[in-house]
C-alpha cells in the first residue's frame, strides 16, 4: 500500500509543475482577424487609388500592356486641358515637367489617357509635343471593351 501512495503523490507532484509553466501556444485568432480587416481595407480602397484626372476613355478590344514599372502619365480632359497626375500643364511645360517626372529619362514609358469626347486633333498635338521633346515610349490608353 505504501507504494501505491508514494506514485500517487509523484504524480500529484507532476501536474502542479505543468500548471505553474509558461503555455507555449499562441493564439493565432486575433491575427487573423486583423489580416482579413487589412485585406477588406485594400480591396475597398485599391479602386480609389487611381492617379490623375477622372475621364470617360474609349474602348477597344486591344490587349493590355504588359508593365513592369509604372508609367507617367498624361491626362487630356473633353475641354483640351492636358494634366499630369493632377497638376494641369500648358503645352509649353509638358516637356519640361516630363522631364522632371521622369526617372529613365526619354527612355521612361509615357501613357496618353485621352477623353472619348475630346478632339482627336489635340490627342495628336499632345504627342506630337511629347514625342518631338525626345520621348520615345508614347502610347495611347483605353478601356476594354465591356461586350
């Protein structure tokens, strides 16, 4: 019978010592809910991060530009008004700012986003100025076609 006490007590002795320890798991729910609180913070914010002057541009079936650094762009309005970012330009500062803007020089990629509405005539002078400035990479920006 005394045997049987002394394990008693020994294994008394054992689950004091397990409880008095440090837990060595982590509790991984509120981080994850503040993962899924940060991913519904972007998703709902990522379609407002859009640089530049809001316009209403044409739409093609063309197949999008495959990217690896993110262009200058320049924004012509319905009225003709020409916008980088959100700063507008005259024609005589389009260079000039480009310029400024740009990182890899004449070598840097410049989008034209265009208004539907706007005279393809002042598209066209746009580029004309920018092309004749020394930049080489000059495209036009539009919408997929939604059918």
């Amino acid at each position: 019978m005394s045997m049987a006490t002394g394990a008693a007590q020994g294994g008394g002795r054992r689950r004091r010592g397990r409880r008095g320890g440090a837990i060595n798991e982590i509790n991984m729910t509120p981080f994850i809910d503040v993962v899924l609180v940060l991913l519904i913070i972007f998703m709902v914010a990522a379609p407002m991060m859009t640089v530049g002057v809001p316009l209403d541009l044409p739409q093609t079936k063309a197949a999008p530009l495959n990217q690896d650094s993110k262009p200058v762009t320049l924004s012509i309005r319905q009225t003709g008004q020409v916008f980088l970012g959100e700063d507008e330009l005259t024609d005589d500062t389009i260079v000039a700012k480009l310029s400024a803007t740009a990182k890899d020089g004449f070598e840097e990629r410049v989008f034209v986003r265009g208004d539907k509405r706007v005279d393809y005539g002042r598209v066209a002078q746009v580029m004309a100025i920018v092309t004749g400035g020394g930049f080489k990479k000059v495209a036009l920006v539009t919408e997929p076609d939604q059918r």
